[in-house]
C-alpha cells in the first residue's frame, strides 16, 4: 500500500467532509480561505484536483485547518469564524518548518508568565527539565530495548537518566540528554525501510535504511535526504504546534523556554515540553515502518538531494495531530502545575487540556489511555490498500507470488540435490518399516487407543516437535497432528512420548 494510506481513513460525516479527526489539510496553488453567505469556504488543490469546500457553523466537525501551501490568502472574517468555532489555523512547510500557529485562547493569570520568568533562578527551571528529559529517555530506552533489540544502546540511555537525578545545572542535563540522542540514533541507524516490490529498483541506495538522524545538508535534522527523516520532521512540526496551542492555552509564554535558550522566532518553551512525546512519535514510526512498505510516489528529491513529502502524504499524517496533542497536554500542564506551586496561592490553575480536575471529582483520576493509529494493511507487492485482513499481499499480488513460488519451489525439487537427498529420506524410511516388528509395539497402544485418545492429545503438539521426533516431512507432521492421516505404528509410541500418554492415563 502506499505511504499514503498507511494511516486510517476515518470515516467522513454527512454533514461535513471532515473526518472524525477533526484535521483538514490544505495546499497547492492559489488557496483561498474566506466568508462567504456566513459559511467557510475553503478551495485549494490543483488543476484537475482542485476543490471547494464550504463549513457552517454547526456540525462541520473541524478542529485544526491545517495548510502546507504558500501561495493564497486567509481573510481575517475566516480567522475570527475559525477562533469562534474554537478551531486552530497552522501553516507548516513541508520540510517540517512551523511558519504560523494561531487557535483560541483563554484568560490567563499574569503571575503564571510571572513565575516563569523567574524559574531560571529559584530551581523550578531545573526541576521541570530533568523531569521531561527523564521521561523522554524513559521511552527512548523502552524503544531501543524493545523494538530495535539493542541491549547495549538501551543499557548506555538507561545509565544517562541514572545521572540525571545528581544534574546539577541545566548544562549537565542537556550533556547527559546529547550523550543519550547519540546511542538513541545509532540504534536507529541499520533500522531496514520497506518498500512496494514495484517501486524497489528506484529507491536510491539511502533511501532503504534509516541511516543518519543529522542530515548531510545542514548537519542537524532539517533538510532531511529520505524519506524517513522527512515524516519524523513533519510529525515532529504536528507535535510542536500542538505544544504552542497546549502552553497558549494554560496562559504560558512558550518563547521564555529552560532546555532550549531564548532565541528570535522560536518558541523554546514548546520546544523543551515536546521532548517528552517524542519518543510517542518515534515508535509510531518505528511501527509503520517495519510492518508497512512505503511508496515512491509519495517522495520527491529536489536538485540538492533534500526529501520532500507530497502534499497527500501531508495530509494524511495531519490526522495525527490530535493524537499528539492529547498526549502533550499532561506535560504542559505539568509545567503549569509546577510553576504555580512556587507562587503564594494555593489552589492549582484550572487544567483546561485534560479536565483532570473535573476526573478526580467524578472518581475518575486516571488519564485515558492515548493509542497512536495504527497502519493500514499494505499489499507488499503493488502497494495499494490490502483488504485482506493477516495477509502481506492483495489477491491479485498474492495469486502471482504464489505461482511464482510454485514455480520456483518445483524447479528446486528437480535438482540434482534435491533428488537425491529425497532418495535417502525415502530409503531410510524403508529400511525402517523392514525391520520394524510389531511386537516392539506395546501391547496397550493399539490402533483404537491411538485413535480415540493419542490423536486428540496431538493438537496440542507443534509440528516442528512432531517433525523432529519422527524425522518426517513438515506437510506429513501437519496431516498427523489433525488426524488426516494415521502414521506407520512404529511412530506411535514416540508420539505417545510427546503428548505424555502412558497406559494408566
């Protein structure tokens, strides 16, 4: 199946042509976004793609407009609808560049930004950094143990956390969180892309494995060179804009940040809150990309090597805004939650993003459990969606790779190797039923107590147990365990041994 398609369609409501996400993404050429008779019309695409979609207010369902085009306009009619309806309005580039972040605020106490200012030198500052790096390498060291099966790496991450607790200043924290990103990303290194047997031959050679986190353009993550790297910047660009809307809404300035230091047009507070979630992005990816192939048509490489993402791709990886917003938002008010504690007042702020208030006065504490989507089936063959539910190829792929391993698995039986190997196995078998005598049979296991109480006993037998112990083919040892087919009496009582049968049973 194509990258395209890797995430779940979500059904579309009657009402409105958004999808139960929430995201509706927007891009091509000339994008307008407008009021028109009280309703949001929206019309974007290209040439024969082109689009026009128009909201009402009540039951359009969208929660993030989220738009990768740089050509267009947004009037200021649908940015006030858009905040009223409390939806958000991102424009990200493709490369994995937030360019604009807008959605509805609330009131916020002054002396939150207040105390925020001042964490840098009470401790507060360090005390939330060394929670957030913490659990980021909580779940960068559970990937690389768990997914990636790199003991050593995951041993290596495991101890820069031990050291976080003895971190005396933010620089020993991002030394000790530096040192854990170079072990993290050298288990990622080897990690194998799956691709559409149809697109195999036009993937270049650094396009198969994961290969580097810093790419060779820039020397960090941006400018990615395939494809990879390229949805792990866009997914990490979703996260980040959900962390500003998260902050902005619990009244923090998410430009006075502690991990990452001020810098002009960067909101470093969101920037040190993501670090948490990004281990959530990346064993999302981990899984799509070891389970489901990718499809070249769904990448494009520009004159200097970058990878860029169609704009399909884009838009079905927006849908997974929601889910990383709700998985950033206890870290935000975590943040919020700590800062307040250094004030005078004594009631906590109001925890807007999780209702988490609200859950404990209902007996309910316990956040809900977030899942990332999951992946589509991906027919490995043509890469089109794959229906067939426990199957890697479509029915037509499926019926081709079988005759082809038909075909193949004939001519093998037909070398000389084969043949004569096959030759042994039968002589011995022979030569075993000649001197085999039914009185080294016991005289207790007959052919009906085979029958009535061995031959149930075997299902719980794997055929791999069977085949070993009596030296017999895999197909034969399947049509033993299900009763297809009675073996010789000489294997019965090695059998008998496997399942446990003795006479006194």
């Amino acid at each position: 199946m194509a990258a395209s398609h890797n995430l779940p369609q979500l059904p579309r409501s009657i009402k409105s042509p958004i999808g139960k996400s929430g995201v509706l993404t927007i891009h091509g050429f000339g994008v307008r976004v407008r009021m028109q008779a009280g309703h949001l019309e929206i019309e974007d695409g290209v040439g024969s793609e082109r689009r026009t979609l128009r909201l009402a207010r009540v039951g359009h369902g969208l929660r993030r407009l989220v738009c990768i085009s740089e050509d267009g306009f947004v009037t200021l009619s649908a940015l006030k609808w858009l905040s009223e309806v409390g939806a958000s309005f991102v424009m990200l580039d493709r490369i994995g560049k937030i360019l604009f972040v807008t959605g509805p605020t609330a009131s916020s106490d002054s002396r939150l930004r207040h105390v925020q200012s001042l964490a840098l030198g009470n401790g507060s500052a360090l005390m939330i950094s060394k929670e957030l790096i913490s659990a980021k390498l909580r779940g960068q060291e559970n990937l690389v143990r768990d997914k990636l099966n790199n003991s050593a790496n995951a041993e290596l991450i495991y101890g820069f956390r031990a050291r976080l607790r003895d971190a005396e200043d933010l620089d020993r924290v991002r030394l000790l969180e530096a040192h854990a990103a170079v072990a993290h990303w050298n288990a990622w290194r080897d990690v194998r892309i799956l691709w559409a047997k149809s697109d195999v031959r036009r993937i270049p050679a650094h396009w198969r494995t994961f290969g580097t986190r810093a790419s060779p353009l820039t020397g960090g993550p941006r400018l990615a060179v395939n494809p990879p790297n390229a949805i792990l910047n866009y997914c990490f660009a979703l996260l980040e804009s959900e962390t500003r809307l998260a902050l902005v809404v619990l009244g923090l300035d998410c430009g006075i940040g502690f991990l990452h230091p001020a810098r002009a047009y960067r909101d470093s507070l969101a920037l040190d809150v993501m670090e948490a979630v990004r281990p959530d992005v990346e064993r999302w990816l981990y899984q799509w990309l070891s389970t489901e192939p990718l499809r070249r048509a769904d990448f494009f490489e520009t004159a200097t090597g970058n990878c860029r993402l169609m704009s399909h791709l884009c838009a079905h990886l927006s849908e997974t805004e929601p889910i990383w917003g709700k998985l950033v938002a206890p870290w935000a008010e975590y943040v919020a939650r700590t800062l307040w504690a250094t004030t005078s007042r004594p009631k906590a702020p109001a925890t807007r993003l999780t209702q988490q208030h609200r859950r404990e006065a209902k007996g309910r504490p316990t956040l809900p459990r977030v899942e990332p989507p999951k992946p589509d089936v991906i027919c490995r063959g043509c890469g089109k969606q794959n229906r067939r539910r426990g199957t890697r190829f479509c029915s037509q792929c499926a019926a081709t790779a079988t005759n082809e391993n038909f075909d193949a698995g004939r001519k093998r039986a037909q070398q000389p190797e084969s043949l004569a190997k096959r030759s042994t196995t039968q002589r011995q078998h022979r030569q075993a039923i000649q001197t085999w005598k039914p009185s080294d049979l016991p005289a207790w296991l007959t052919r009906d107590v085979y029958v009535k109480q061995l031959q149930p006993a075997l299902a719980t037998v794997t055929k791999s147990r069977i085949r070993s112990a009596l030296g017999v083919s895999e197909p034969y040892s399947s049509d033993i365990r299900t009763g297809k087919c009675i073996p010789h009496a000489r294997h019965w009582q090695a059998l008998a041994r496997l399942v446990g049968f003795s006479p006194e049973m």
